[in-house]
C-alpha cells in the first residue's frame, strides 16, 4: 500500500515566522510599484521593517499565479496602520508588492 500525500498549503502562523526571519536577514526585494506606492502614500521604510518584523498576517496565504506564497500582514507603527502584501518565493526570499 502506498501513502497518497495531500498538500493542505501553508499555515498562517508558518508564514507569519518565515516573513519575521526573512525581513530580519535581509532577504527581500521591493517591486518598482512598491516603492512607488511607499512615497505617494508617505510612508517609511522604518515602517514597514517593523511591520514585516513583527506583523500579523490578515490576509492568505494563498498561491498566486507564479507559485510563490501571497498574503498581507499588518501592524500599527507610528500610530498609522500599515498593510504589506508580499510574495514568498521558495521559502527563502519575500517580494514586497504593495503597501496600503
């Protein structure tokens, strides 16, 4: 008899510490739009080092269409909510998309 293995995703709280490890070591790009976004709606990048940091995710995560591992986290920082969507690709490295 041969086991059938069913992939049921990736875990909030799974997700949640990989983004907090991999915003501490450096390990992200930030889209064209992203930094974009970032200066028209005048946020720091203090903030958003601190929301990926220690954010929670509210949204995902969900496969999008590259296959990475999409979701937004948030957390209030200098008394403004900020929300990240970022993309995690191959469990090793996180693409900034937007900022809300």
């Amino acid at each position: 008899m041969t086991a059938i293995v069913v992939a049921f995703g990736l875990p909030r709280p799974v997700a949640e510490a990989l983004i907090h490890r991999l915003a501490a070591e450096g390990k992200y790009a930030r889209e064209p739009v992203f930094n974009e976004k970032m200066a028209l709606r005048q946020f720091s990048m203090r903030q958003v080092m601190e929301t990926l940091k220690g954010g929670t995710i509210n949204q995902g995560p969900s496969k999008d269409e590259c296959g990475d591992w999409r979701c937004r986290i948030k957390r209030r920082v200098a008394g403004r909510l900020v929300r990240i969507v970022v993309a995690i690709h191959a469990t090793d490295f996180l693409y900034l998309i937007s900022i809300h």
